[in-house]
C-alpha cells in the first residue's frame, strides 16, 4: 500500500516558473525524503528532512514539513527543462531503518 | 549515477516461470533493498538484506525470495510468476552506518520485467 498521496497527479509549467508538489503520509514518521525520477528509471535522492526539522534547503529546492499535519511540500524554483520528471516523496516509518514507503507521484513537465 | 548495476535491464517471461534479477550494490553500502514499481505507481518495498540477511519484508509473499552475496551483492527470485509481476524491479543500497544521512537510498536502473 502507498504511504504518501502526492497531489497534485501530474503538473506543467513554463520555465522558469515556481513548481510545488505536496505530500500526504498515514503514520508517524521518522524522517521525509524525496525522489525524483527520469522516465520510469532509477529514483534520484533529492533531500531528507528529519521529523524534527520544518523547514529544509537544497539548491534550487526548499522541503517543508508540517508533522501535526502529516504533510509535507517540495518547492522547486526557477525551473529548467531538465526538472521534467516523476517526483515521489517517501516515508521512514512503517518499516524502519531505511525501509521507504513511497507515494504515488508527481509527474512535472516543464515547457520550454 | 550512482553505482549501483542491475541486470538485465530488461526480460520477458511466460507465466509460471521463474526469474532471477541481480544487484551490485555502491562500494561502501552493506545494505540492499529490492522495490517493485508497477507502471504509474510509486515503487513498493519488497525487502531489505543486511549483512546477508534479510531485514525486513513488504507485503509480498513467499514466492518473491532473496539472497545478499558477502560482497553485499544482491539476488531477488521470483517463482511462479503471475501476470501482475510485470513491473520495475528497483534495487537500492545504503551506507547503514556510514556518516551523514544514512538512511538515503542509492538506486540502480531497474530491471524491467514483462510476464506473458
């Protein structure tokens, strides 16, 4: 079963433009991470955010966390035709120690 | 990239088959865990080997077995394939107890698997 509901399903933007996906989990958590994958290849780790961390910076990305909430939000800015990916966010939790419970995905396109 | 290799990167099968996909895990990482991503969906874990054995399982049953090599190489078996096996099988490593964010996962490719 999936963990995490990532909203919304798929998303298009212009280059250059903001892009924001959300993330939805059930349980507990012990830390947030999230994934980006190029045409239904191998997952790219992006970020990890801990459960007692709110806020998180990489680059062009910045993760949220709202624990209470059971959510979480990747921002990518100044997008580039390159970001045009699946974008999963996946959960330490039910299964510990590096055992990920991914959600459904986010599918960015970005327009050129 | 990262470096972990599977193979083969593709393979179709009849049902009722058996299947044997390989991993090789990133110099360093000790642990390897084996995903399913059915077409549209997020990958599910299946399980996770650790020092040869096995860690942790998904809802998956019997059927779908491993095995961890001392070089932390890795193995999935599937027997008795059904139809809704067709799917990427990821493969992903990871440090355990190396520095800094351990519980990160490097994948592989995948291997994708058709079943007729």
């Amino acid at each position: 079963s999936q963990q995490g509901e990532e909203d919304p399903q798929a998303l298009s933007i212009q280059e250059g433009e903001n892009a924001t996906m959300n993330c939805s989990y059930k349980t507990s958590i012990n830390n947030l991470q999230w994934y980006r994958q190029n045409s239904g290849r191998g997952l790219v780790h992006l970020i990890l955010i801990r459960s007692n961390e709110r806020e998180k910076h990489s680059g062009r990305l910045r993760v949220t966390l709202d624990t209470s909430k059971k959510s979480s939000s990747l921002l990518i800015t100044a997008s580039r035709a390159a970001d045009t990916a699946s974008y999963f966010c996946a959960t330490e939790g039910d299964f510990g120690n590096e055992k990920l419970t991914f959600g459904t995905g986010t599918r960015l396109t970005i327009i050129p | 990239e990262t470096g972990v290799t599977q193979s083969p990167t593709h393979l179709i099968k009849t049902r009722g088959q058996q299947v044997t996909l390989r991993c090789s895990s990133q110099s360093g990482h000790n642990t390897v865990s084996w995903y399913q991503q059915a077409l549209g969906q997020g990958p599910q874990f299946i399980f996770q080997y650790y020092r040869e054995e096995e860690n942790g399982r998904g809802n998956f049953p019997p059927r779908f077995s491993g095995l961890q090599f001392p070089n932390y190489s890795s193995e999935l078996n599937v027997n008795a394939l059904e139809l809704d096996d067709s799917a990427l099988y990821l493969c992903a490593s990871s440090p355990r107890f190396g520095d800094g964010e351990n519980e990160k996962l490097f994948f592989g490719s995948g291997t994708q698997l058709s079943v007729l």
